[in-house]
C-alpha cells in the first residue's frame, strides 16, 4: 500500500498532541529545573468520590522564569534527564 504522506509533511505525520499541563511550582532550587505540582481530581471507581492526586513534574525552566508559587503550563517533551520530561510552556499567574 502506498503511503498516505510521501512528502513527509510533519504537521499532517504527527496526529497526535503534547500533553499539556498547568500546576504550581513548588521548588526552584536546582538550576534550569522546576518542579511543578499538578493536581488531577478524579472520580473514585467503587465509591464515587472525587479524590486529588498530586503528581510532582520535573520541567525544564532553561531562563530560569519561574519562581515558587507561579502558576504554569507545562509541555510534554523528549527526555531531557533521568527525570525531566516536561518543559515550561508559560508563567500564566505570578506567585504574590
């Protein structure tokens, strides 16, 4: 069968999206790295309740823009480290 792209157009080859996340940072302290906690509600499967789970990102802040308590996004990317698979999209809210 032929291929559906023989020009290898990247836009139309790659269907699928980066994942997108947004979250508070919650520590700034290695250099170029921030961890951001993002917070999933989800429904219980037995008993129905919403629980929160925190999951703790390791996202490449290269300018070093983000400080403690920021609001951000963050963008799935390659692996950067034995941890970092994220990267800092946007600083949506500064901490105050």
């Amino acid at each position: 069968m032929a291929d559906a792209n023989p020009a290898g157009d990247s836009a139309a080859a790659r269907p699928n999206r980066r994942k997108v996340r947004e979250g508070t940072v919650v520590s700034d302290a290695m250099q170029s790295t921030v961890v951001v906690a993002v917070v999933e509600r989800v429904r219980h499967p037995r008993y129905g309740k919403i629980v929160q789970r925190t999951k703790r990102l390791h996202v490449h802040d290269a300018e070093g823009a983000a400080k403690v308590g920021d609001r951000v996004r963050v963008v799935e990317t390659r692996p950067l480290s034995k941890l970092k698979r994220w990267r800092l999209a946007e600083v949506m809210e500064r901490a105050r």
